[in-house]
C-alpha cells in the first residue's frame, strides 16, 4: 500500500494553555511532511485575529505551507478582502473559503447587507484577486441545511466553477459514504480533488455530539464497538478504525487525507503510524 499524502487541521488558541496545546501538536506533526495544514475560524468569526496569529507562526516557526480558513459570515466585503490582503502580505497562499455557521444564537446564516451572500461568491471574488490556490469544504452525506446530497454536489460544482481547486470533506465514518459521493462529483463533472476528512476518534461520545451538530451519519456496528470496547477500550478500537478506514480509501484511490486533530497530536499521530506514515519516511510533496 502507498503511503498517501496527508493535511492537518488546527484550531487557533483562545487562552495561553491552548497556545501550548497547539504548538505541541505542531511540532508533533509537522515532522511528517503533510502537503499543508489548515487553521480554523470561529463561527461568526470570533476568532479572527487568532486565526490570523496561528497562520503566520505556523508559517514562520515550523515552515508549514499554511491554508487559512476564512468565512463571510457578519463583516462586509471590503472586511473580508482586507483580511485576505493581510494573509497576502504575511506570505499566505492558500486559503480555505467557507461560507461559516451562523453566530452562535442565530438560528440559521443571514449575510451581512453588505457581504458576501455565500461561499461561492467568497470563493469568486478571491479567484479574481488572484494570489491563493483555493480550497473549499465538500459534504459527503447532507448539510444540515441542504435537501439532498444532489444539492450539496449541485453547489460543490458552483464552488469549483467559482475558482475553488480542491475541497476538504467533512469527516464522515463509513468509506461507502465518500465512494457514492465521489461518484456522484465525477458524474456531475467535478475534476477537482476532494479530499477526504478523516477524524480520530477523541471520545466516542463527543464524536457524536459532533457529528450530530453536521449531520455525519454514525454507523450502527461503530456504537456498538465503542460499547462492547468500554473506556479501557476505546483508544485503540479509534486507532484501528480510523486506520481500516483510511486503508479502505487508499484501496479504492484515495491519494489525499485531511485529518481533523483538534489540535491533539496523539491520535493522529498513531493512525499515520499504522498507515505506515512516520517523520523518517515522510516527504513534502
């Protein structure tokens, strides 16, 4: 089995504990050589201007190509690119164009009277900037918000057609899941990478909250391991798991995994192991 090229994503501290947490987990992974890694952005871009530190040390310590999220949700458009000029002007070259969550306590996205009225439009008017290799997000099972997954492939095409390069899926448990999804891009004319998230298990518990929140299916067989596994059990039940999905992936031509590490290397770090992924081994493509 070939060794697949890996991308991590970060999350930008809110307090110094998390600033520790964060660049333990950077010097941890950057050793494998991932393609790049991704640093978050809060909904209703809460943490904006952390987002914008984590980048730039990110960058200059670890010499990581770094993909900055950046969404649209309560500032203008002249907002929005100045931020983007900002990444520009501290070496920034790829960008991670989301539409975001509503702030917290709304109950759904409302643009900003003078924003962007979604992810497409963001993704468009960076294109015609220029400067940033895009990438967008991509929704193997239906957004919360959408119909149907021929709606979430619909839009996923506009993002594309708008100047995205790549997408990042959210994490999902199953293979099949990304397969039918694959397939369903392919038909539609979709050329564009779309990795796929991969997401170790924490906690099993958490796990689902989280997937509950975005509308990842959790597998029946998958609730009924954790449970047979106990507590004792369950760190290395999340390893194999996590490790036979991406095995599954890279044997139906997978090339690409995004891991999601909540910025806690550890998990990580095992399932690369198992992957056969470690630091003397690794290349930045």
């Amino acid at each position: 089995m070939t060794a697949p090229r890996i991308s991590f994503e970060f999350f930008p501290p809110k307090n110094l504990d998390q600033s520790f947490k964060l660049w333990e987990t950077a010097n941890a992974l950057a050793p494998l050589g991932p393609d790049f890694v991704s640093v978050t952005y809060g909904a209703g871009g809460t943490t904006r201007q952390l987002t914008h530190e984590a980048v730039t040390a990110l960058a200059s310590n670890y010499g990581l190509n770094v993909a900055a999220h950046l969404t649209c949700v309560e500032a203008t458009r002249a907002e929005t690119m100045q931020i983007v000029d900002d990444y520009a002007a501290a070496g920034v070259r790829e960008i991670v164009a989301l539409r975001g969550d509503p702030p917290q306590g709304a109950d759904r996205f409302r643009p900003h009277p003078e924003g962007f009225a979604d992810s497409v439009e963001l993704i468009g008017a960076i294109a015609a900037r220029g400067g940033f290799k895009i990438r967008c997000g991509a929704y193997p099972e239906p957004h919360p918000e959408s119909p149907d997954t021929a709606a979430d492939v619909a839009w996923l095409k506009r993002k594309i057609d708008a100047g995205a390069s790549s997408a990042i899926t959210q994490f999902f448990f199953d293979a099949d899941v990304y397969f039918r999804f694959r397939d369903a891009c392919d038909a539609a004319g979709i050329t564009a990478p779309i990795l796929p998230g991969i997401l170790p298990v924490q906690s099993w518990a958490g796990a689902k909250r989280f997937a509950a929140r975005c509308g990842a299916s959790v597998p029946q067989w998958a609730d009924e391991a954790f449970a047979a596994a106990g507590p004792e059990g369950e760190r290395a039940l999340a390893i194999d798991m996590a490790a036979g999905l991406c095995r599954r992936l890279i044997e139906g031509g997978v090339e690409r995994l995004h891991f999601y590490t909540v910025n806690r290397p550890d998990m990580t770090l095992a399932v690369c192991k198992a992957l056969g992924i470690e630091a003397r081994q690794a290349q930045v493509a």
